[in-house]
C-alpha cells in the first residue's frame, strides 16, 4: 500500500554542505522546524522535544553529512512519522526537498495544512541559511 506524497522544496543561496550541516543538527530545530522546535534538549544521546502529547524524540539518520537528513519522529504511544529531507546541489547554490506523505484518515484540508506549515519550515530554514 503506498500513501498519497507531496515533493515541496525550496532552493537556498548557500553550499548544501552548509545547509546540511545546519539543518542535519537537531540543536537548530528550534530555529526553522515550528512544529518540532518547543524546547529541543539532548538527554543520553537522544534529542527530546515538548508537545501537546508528551515527550517527542527526534532521530536523524547517519548520513547528514551527505545531505540525507531523514529523520524519525518517534510519539509518546510508539507511533513513528519518518520524514525524508535532502539537500541537493542547485548551482553553486542548494535544493532542500522535503517528501510529505499523508498517512491513513488525513483528509485533504489537513493535508493542505501540513504541507503550508512545511512550507512555512522551508521558508525559515531558507532565511536562516542564508543569513549565516
């Protein structure tokens, strides 16, 4: 079974080595991703975030570096959303592409609403990249 995906993207005026190593670093969250940035801490190794539901754990990949920056959002119940998020060369420049899929029982407008608060993420990680 597969899921409906949406493919957004933003292209930043910075190396991908740079975006990558600024987005591939869960202490930056708080400065571009507003749905995981209340309070990121790391506790033994692991990244921590607040939310309505309780603890949230954030999880990267080991290929950052690379500009893989998939990473796991692991729920206080167990459930587990993977986001896959890449930085590509655009130029001298960087394409941040971030893969949406809509899981099971989203309707269309609260899919609508995830990829405009993407979007709004992309957006930041942008003007932050840039600015640095």
């Amino acid at each position: 079974m597969t899921h409906d995906a949406l493919h957004l993207s933003t292209s930043v005026d910075a190396s991908p080595a740079e975006v990558a190593a600024f987005a591939g670093n869960p202490a930056n969250l708080p400065r571009w991703a507003a749905g995981l940035s209340a309070g990121i801490r790391e506790e033994n190794g692991r990244w921590i975030t607040d939310s309505p539901m309780g603890e949230v754990e954030v999880r990267f990949g080991p290929h950052t570096d690379l500009g893989i920056l998939d990473h796991d959002v692991i729920f206080p119940d167990g459930t587990v959303v993977h986001n896959p998020l890449r930085v590509l060369a655009n130029g001298t420049g960087a394409e941040v592409v971030f893969t949406l899929f809509r899981p099971p029982g989203v309707d269309e407008a609260e899919f609508a609403r995830d990829a405009d608060m993407v979007r709004a993420d992309l957006a930041r990680l942008r003007k932050q990249c840039e600015a640095d």
